[in-house]
C-alpha cells in the first residue's frame, strides 16, 4: 500500500482461489472486488463501503497527463511559427 497517496488498495495472491472466486462473485452479480469487500464487511462486523468501480486514480492521471501533453503540443505548434 502507498499510503502517501491516500492509496486504499491492498495486493494479494489467491492462487487456487482465483477461478473460484471469479465464478462465485458472477454468480451473485458482483465484481471480485465487491464480493471481497462484502465478505470482508460482514466478517468484520462492519458495513460495507460504496466504492467507486473501476480505477479512479486512473483516470485522475490520465486527466493530467492528456492535459500537459496538450500543453506541450501547443507550446511546439507556437515555436513553429
């Protein structure tokens, strides 16, 4: 975890789990990462947190890098002329 970014995720191996997993979260209609956190939650006793699906900080950091790519572009379009 990189707890500097106010990162929230955590890594693990399932290994033989993996398969399993995947077939049981489809079959009640939840992602891998929903069905952990739900199992996760009711162990804990604790309710289970909405999250934002998908990757968010992806997103964010392709926001800015599509931001200064722009700004370089138009940095090179102004030197050629």
């Amino acid at each position: 975890m990189n707890k500097d970014k106010g990162d929230d995720r955590l890594s693990l191996r399932l290994g033989v789990l993996r398969e399993p997993l995947l077939q049981r979260a489809e079959s009640v209609g939840k992602t891998p990462s929903q069905y952990i956190r739900s199992l996760l939650a009711k162990d804990l006793g604790v309710e289970e947190p909405e999250m934002k699906e998908g990757r968010p900080m992806t997103s964010e950091q392709a926001s800015v890098a599509a931001q200064a790519a722009w700004a370089r572009k138009k940095k090179t379009k102004k030197k050629r002329k």
